[in-house]
C-alpha cells in the first residue's frame, strides 16, 4: 500500500433501495386491482361516534377492505380512513376477520346491525 493510498479518504458509499424484482412487482399490482375490483361485504354488528369519525364494527364475509376505499353506508358514499383488526391497526380487513372500520362523517350514516355494507 502507497503512502498516498494511506491519505486518501474513502468515499461514502451510496445506500442501495429494496430490489423488487419485476414478476414481483406485477403480482402485487395485480393484487391491489383485485382488492378494488371484487365485490365486499362487511356485516355490520356495531356503530359509534368516535371524536370525528365513525367506527362501524362487524366481520368482513366477502372480500376485502382497506384504507382509502369508498363504501355505501345507508345510501351514501363514505371513505373508509383507518382499519383495525382484533383491536390493533392494520392496513387491511380480509374475509373471516372481525374488525373495524373508521369512516370519517359529519353524521351518523342510517346503518344498523346486521345490515351488510
């Protein structure tokens, strides 16, 4: 090794992202049109006024749900803000899993238990 080898400062080295390869990245998309695109169902057993939203309890029967997705609550279209699964935050709800959904309205939607959203 060179006396000047010894001066020189190393460079920082550039942090490399996630590699997601791309037959990955296609299945995952195609997963995400599949949770839009399927028909949902969500029976209700539950609803309360929770500071300004809405949280509608129940079990997801068909499909799937998650944050950011429109749903008819007795005839209007609210979006649904944060899901919770077993009374922890989760990013979404599948079929057989009792949870929560948060919606965020002005009033409480005409939805009663046993109705399916």
């Amino acid at each position: 090794m060179s006396f000047l080898q010894l001066l020189r400062k190393e460079k920082p080295r550039k942090k490399l992202g996630i590699c997601v390869p791309d037959h990955a990245r296609k299945e995952r998309t195609k997963a995400e049109e599949a949770i839009i695109s399927t028909p949902n169902g969500f029976l209700v057993s539950g609803l309360f006024a929770v500071y300004d939203s809405i949280m509608v309890q129940g079990e997801m029967v068909q499909g799937t749900a998650k944050a950011g997705i429109e749903i008819d609550c007795g005839g209007k279209r609210l979006t649904v803000t944060d899901v919770f699964v077993d009374n922890r935050p989760s990013d979404r709800i599948d079929k057989g899993q009792r949870g929560a959904l948060f919606i965020h309205a002005e009033s409480l939607p005409l939805v009663r238990a046993g109705d399916l959203l």
